[in-house]
C-alpha cells in the first residue's frame, strides 16, 4: 500500500538497490535483486506461502494448454504434475508434500488389509517395538512364505520374538502367530467370500478418509491463499486455487488407483 511505501524505499535503499520500480511491478533485473539470505523469498509457511516478502512479488507463467477443468476435462489434474512452482503463489513443493502425506497413510491403512494371496511383502508395513523405538518388521526378521497358508519370520534376535508375535497380533489382520525359537510362524487364514467382500468394503472406506485428508489440505492452502489476496492480483489469486484444485484431482486419482488395485488384490485368489 502507498503508507508502506516509503519504509520499503528506505529497505530497497539499505539493500543497495539502484531503483524502486519494482513497486510498480516491473521486472527485476539482477542488480536490483536483493541477497535471497536477506529477504529469504518464497520461505514456506505452512502450506509455503512467502514469509513476509519485503516487496510484492508478481510471477507469471505461461497459459498451459488442456481442456476444461473439471471431472470431465482433458487438462486438468493430469496436468498438474508439470505446473511451474513460479506459477504459484504458493510453495508448491510443500504444498505437494502435504498431499503426498495423505497418499503415504493411504498406502500404510492398505497394506495392514489382507489381500486375496499370500506374499511375503504382506507384513511389510508392520513395525516392532524394539531397543525402544518402532522399527519396521523387514529390520528384525526375515519373512518367507512357505506355502499359501504358511509364512515365517525369521529373526535376526531370538530375543525379539514375542515383540514380534504382538505387532503381528496387533496389525488388524487376524492372524495368530507362533514363536518357536528364532522363528515365527504365521499361519494365514483362507479368505472366504463374506471376509473378501468386507475386506473391499473396508479399503473403500479408508480411500475415502484419504480424499477427506486431501480436501483438508486443499481447504488449509486456499485460506493462506484468502489471507494474503490483498497483495496480488485477481488472476494471480485464482490461478494459484486453480492449481490447487487441479493436484486435488491429481492425488484423488491416486487414491482411486490404490483403492481399486486393492479391491482386485482382495477379490482375487491364487
């Protein structure tokens, strides 16, 4: 605003800065550029928006091409993956991360659901309490299947087994493990239609926890995005919630990927 103007003035000048045009949105050039360790432009907040940039920034990106946003469009979610972070005014790398966060819980909550088969990786997502701290089942033991209702654990520290019979017990898979010695048998149940048909319907209720998690952080960075709309300008604004509803569609299609992959792992068989 013209009241903050003329201690920006004094800050440009302290900076070493030949002009102040960049008040009225023209290009920098790099001797106008203030140290980036000085301003720290772009640092993330939150969902990553610009720490109290001394000076208001403008970026622009190219117009992408694709069709109409939407459900129904050809360019939207699937083009979000490419968008340029300067065609934000968001932090698009944290942004991103925060919706990833949503598709690794998925990916955990799916894997302690029983699939149709038997593998060895079926165990993967288990951790064990051990020396104190939880550490994933792969660093205690080594699993095998021995047949298709048989695996086994082969621990790397005898003293660990009935650590692992209670993480094995406690992952929501029914099953019962047996600790002889240094190994742990884990006998795995046949899956009949009822327990297939419940096991599906459970993964399409923790895939629409994930959309309910991605829709929290669409609404978290839409409200930084209202906070601070004073200081850009209107297309900029709608173009950083466009983008932001296009990686929504984006990471959906992810969770409706790993959900339907899992429904035909559980409906399936040997």
């Amino acid at each position: 605003s013209a009241a903050r103007r003329p201690a920006a003035h004094a800050l440009a000048r302290s900076m070493g800065m030949r002009s102040c045009s960049v008040f009225a949105h023209r290009p920098l050039t790099v001797d106008h550029m203030p140290p980036p360790a000085v301003v720290g432009l772009r640092a993330p907040v939150v969902v990553g928006l610009m720490a109290n940039p001394p000076f208001p920034v403008r970026t622009f990106a190219a117009k992408k091409k694709g069709g109409k946003k939407g459900k129904g469009g050809k360019g939207g979610a699937k083009g979000a993956a490419n968008i340029r972070d300067d065609a934000s005014i968001l932090e698009l790398a944290p942004l991103r991360a925060n919706f990833q966060g949503a598709i690794t819980a998925l990916e955990k909550e799916l894997g302690g659901l029983r699939g149709g088969g038997t593998s060895a990786t079926m165990l993967d997502h288990i951790e064990v309490d051990a020396y104190g701290a939880m550490t994933p089942l792969s660093a205690v033991a080594q699993v095998t299947k021995k047949s298709a209702q048989l695996l086994t654990a082969t621990l790397y520290d005898a003293s660990l087994g009935e650590a692992v019979k209670q993480a094995i017990e406690d992952s929501g898979m029914n099953l019962n493990p047996q600790v002889d010695g240094d190994v742990v048998s884990i006998p795995i149940p046949k899956l009949d239609k009822s327990s297939r048909e419940a096991l599906g319907k459970q993964a399409k209720k923790v895939a629409e926890a994930a959309k309910q998690r991605l829709r929290r952080v669409r609404k978290d960075a839409m409200d930084e995005v209202k906070g601070v709309k004073d200081d850009f300008s209107e297309d900029e604004v709608n173009r950083t919630n466009d983008i932001i509803e296009a990686l929504v569609e984006d990471y959906s299609v992810v969770v409706d990927e790993h959900r339907d992959a899992k429904i035909d792992e559980v409906m399936g068989s040997e």
